[in-house]
C-alpha cells in the first residue's frame, strides 16, 4: 500500500506526549508542528477559545490539563466535517463515561479545533494529529 503522506507531514506526525501539558499548550504544539510541515492549516484552536465556564457547552478552557485517556471509558475522538461557511473541520472531542448509581452515560466535550479549506487538506491534518495524539 502507498503511503500517502510526504516526508514533511511525516516529520510533523512524530508522537507526541500531552500529559502534565495544559489544553493550550498541546495546541500550541500541535499549530507548531503542522505550521512546520507543508500541510499547514488556516488555524488551529482550543475549542473553548473565549474561556467559557459552561465546558459542557463550548469544551474545555485552554488552561485546563489535557484530558488523560487511554481507557475504554476515557478516550479522545477524532473527527472531520464541512464547516459552517466555507472549508473544513477537525475536532478532537474527549469523551468519557460517567457513571450514575448502576447506569451512566456518555459525556462529550470539544478540546480543539483545525480550520483547512480543502478536504484533502483536512484528512492529512487529521492523519498528522492522530498519529501525534495516538488516536490511531
């Protein structure tokens, strides 16, 4: 099978450790690192950019730690859609199971967001950061 992405997206892949790093901090990498790759995107984000309280709403505040995961009940997603009005999104949501008595339910929260314009442009930012965050 070929391989898809050039040797500068590759370079900008390389794993990547979160923990003990704030929300701000992993997206400073992350721009960092695309910014040096050939796929640099429009921008790239905390999803809660204004530091709503409600994280519920608008997603974790950029000073908060990255979420830990690595669990069937911790665990970050990736995701790619159309934006609102033009170009494309990538959204790492961390989503974790929240037990209620002997019931629970999932819980979703928004940590960042990547702008591209083009959606080709999109999977291989996606494909960079998964491979940075362990998504795979």
């Amino acid at each position: 099978m070929s391989e898809l992405l050039e040797p500068p997206a590759l370079q900008a892949s390389t794993p990547f450790d979160p923990a003990g790093k704030t929300v701000r901090e992993v997206v400073d990498h992350i721009g960092h690192a695309l910014r040096r790759s050939e796929i640099e995107p429009e921008w790239v984000d905390a999803a809660n950019f204004v530091g709503d309280p409600n994280e519920d709403y608008f997603g974790l505040i950029d000073t908060r730690d990255w979420p830990e995961d690595g669990t069937p009940v911790r665990r970050l997603a990736l995701s790619i859609t159309r934006g609102h009005s033009e170009g494309w999104m990538i959204q790492i949501d961390f989503i974790q199971f929240i037990e209620v008595g002997e019931a629970g339910h999932w819980k979703s929260r928004p940590v960042l967001r990547i702008k591209t314009l083009s959606r080709t442009q999109a999977w291989a930012v996606a494909a960079v950061v998964s491979r940075m965050l362990d998504i795979d």
